[in-house]
C-alpha cells in the first residue's frame, strides 16, 4: 500500500482554469500512479461513469500560459520540458 500523499502536493497541482478548479491529467496519473496515457485511455474507455464536465482539454493558448506559470523545477524527474507531449493536457 502507498503512503498517504500530504495535501500540500495535491493542492500545488489545482489550477484556475477557465473559472475551473482543476488538475492535469499527468498531475493525476502520478498520484494514481500510472502512466498519463493510461489514465486517458480508461477515461476513453468509460466516458459513461464520468459527469460530463468532468474534463476538457485544454486549447493551445491555455497551454502556453500554463507553461509559463508552472517552474520547470515542478516537473517530475526525468523530464526536462514539454516536448515529451503528443496531446495537450
């Protein structure tokens, strides 16, 4: 069993996004501990267990100014930017 995670970290991850309250998907893949596409695909695969605003993706101009706001000391271990992206959050 996991630890329990300090609510530090989970607050650190929330975002104010389109008057949203909300947490990337990478950021929730890394609590759940599995791989971003991973966590995608299950919501894929089960989009009738989710509310219908339970997620949106974000446009290219709401990325850039994420990009800007987070510290790229933030990013886990490993990555050394976004290049490694295919999709936006």
């Amino acid at each position: 069993m996991k630890g329990l995670i300090p609510i530090e970290s989970i607050e650190n991850k929330i975002y104010l996004i389109r008057g949203q309250k909300v947490m990337l998907d990478r950021d929730l893949a890394e609590l759940y501990w599995v791989k971003t596409f991973v966590l995608n695909q299950a919501v894929k695969r089960n989009q009738g267990r989710f509310p219908v605003d339970f997620m949106f993706q974000l446009n290219r101009e709401e990325f850039a100014i994420l990009k800007s706001q987070i510290v790229m000391s933030s990013l886990p271990a490993g990555m050394t930017g976004w290049g490694g992206r295919r999709t936006l959050p």
